[in-house]
DNA sequence: GTTCATAAGTAGACAGGCTACCTGTCAAGT
DNA sequence: ACTTGACAGGTAGCCTGTCTACTTATGAAC
C-alpha cells in the first residue's frame, strides 16, 4: 500500500505521528512504516515536500537541531496544527463512514476489527 | 466532502453502486448522493470518465437503451468487475484500518460503529 | 576508498478529480 | 413558438498531490 491511496489524507497522518512528539522527516517515514506494520512505506520525495506544505501551512515548524553530530530538520505541530489535526479526525470519521457505507454492504460479514 | 478525498477510491464506489444493479451515468450519481445522505454530490466532469476509465479496465460494460423514449448509456458489472471490487473492498479495508490505527488513536473514544 | 545506513532535498512525470464548458431531449409555463 | 429547467451525456484543460529518479552529504564498517 503506497501513498497513492492515501492522496489528501497524507497530511493528517504526518500531523498525527507528529502528535507523539518532534521527528526529523527521515524518522517521521520509519514511524509511519513501523506503526503500520510496514504498510505505509513512503518515499523522501513524498514525505519532504509534504513536510515543506504543511510548514507553508503552519501546521508544523522546523527548526535543525544537532544529533548525533549531524544536522536534522526536526518538525513540531503548532497549535494550529493540534487544530488542523482535530478537523482531519473529524473529516477522516466522515470520509471513512462514507465511503465504508458503499463498500462495506453487500458482505455478510461484519468489520469488527 | 467531494471526491478529491477519495482519490483512487472513486471506481470502487461506482463498482458497488453498480453491484445493486445496472445503472446509467446520471442515476449513479444520484445514488451516490442519496446513499451517502447528500455527502457524496459528484460532477459529472468526475464520474463520465470514471465510468470510462472502468469501461477500459473491462470492469464495467456500457449499452445504449432507450427508456422513457430516451437514450441513456447504462453500465453493468462484468465478472471481472465483480472480482475487482472484491479486491477494492479488502483493500479498503487495509487501508481505512491503517489510516485509523494513527488518526483514531489520541481520542479517548473506541470507534465501535 | 568503497559500500551501506542514515538524512535531506529537488525536478519532472503522472494520475485523477475539478471547473467550466457544450450538446441535446422533454415537460411546463407563457 | 419560445423560454426555462430538470434530466442526460460528454470533453478540454487545469490543478493538486504523490511517485520516480536523482543528487548531496555524513559516519561506520570493511
């Protein structure tokens, strides 16, 4: 499963492991990755630039800090991005109650976990 | 909501509108609206090429036929079809389980419905 | 000094949904 | 007859966002 699928929920996925606590990009892909159990395996040329949009937004803010003797962009949600994370929550119920109302009927089985 | 959200779950939710039924391009909309309680209001501009796109897949197959002294293009499953909206559907499911597994968690209240 | 994991980044391709149109039928109102 | 509005099908081109492929750089292991 790629981000193709993804497309539009993206951000909120970043801004939600970024609720955790501050990563660098690099560990925010192996955050995604571990907590999904290797499902999200997102590339640099996906995750950076989604980073970069979400700082234009406001939504995060960067700042390098030294680790390890190496530079890294560490990111942080800002209160507007705490916000911004509540409406993607709320809009993730939404979506996701949508669309599994088409796609969840006609089985006969029901999605208890 | 519009379907920008649903990027790359557009054709399944047309294969299980269709699952009902066969189905002209106009009548799909409406049911994706009325189903969805008014969230899902498609452009047509969205679901023509959509229905062509699955037309090429061989996921649907499309026949004039005149109702109400009126042509209208309906579109029916194909067994492939069918097959491929089993396979959305289980892929749905991956993905909405991993996409909740990070936007469901930091609330206090289990989505049990 | 080459290779590998870590780390950040960009350019351009590409897919798919959106906006804004066009064409046409039929019924109702004027 | 003409206009308006709901119904019905359709396309061109734009825009957004992810993907592919690439570059640069450090530090450790070999």
């Amino acid at each position: 499963m790629n981000a193709q699928a993804l497309h539009g929920h993206l951000d909120a996925l970043l801004l939600a492991v970024l609720e955790r606590g501050a990563l660098h990009g690099y560990a925010i892909i192996e955050a995604l990755r571990t907590r999904s159990d290797g499902r999200l395996d997102l590339a640099t040329g996906t995750v950076y630039p989604a980073l970069r949009r979400l700082e234009r937004a406001g939504h995060v803010a960067s700042a390098w800090s030294i680790v390890n003797g190496r530079e890294r962009r560490t990111y942080e949600l800002t209160d507007a991005g705490r916000r911004a994370l509540a409406d993607q929550r709320s809009g993730w119920r939404e979506f996701s109650a949508t669309v599994a109302r088409f796609l969840d009927s006609g089985t006969s089985s029901a999605p208890a976990g």
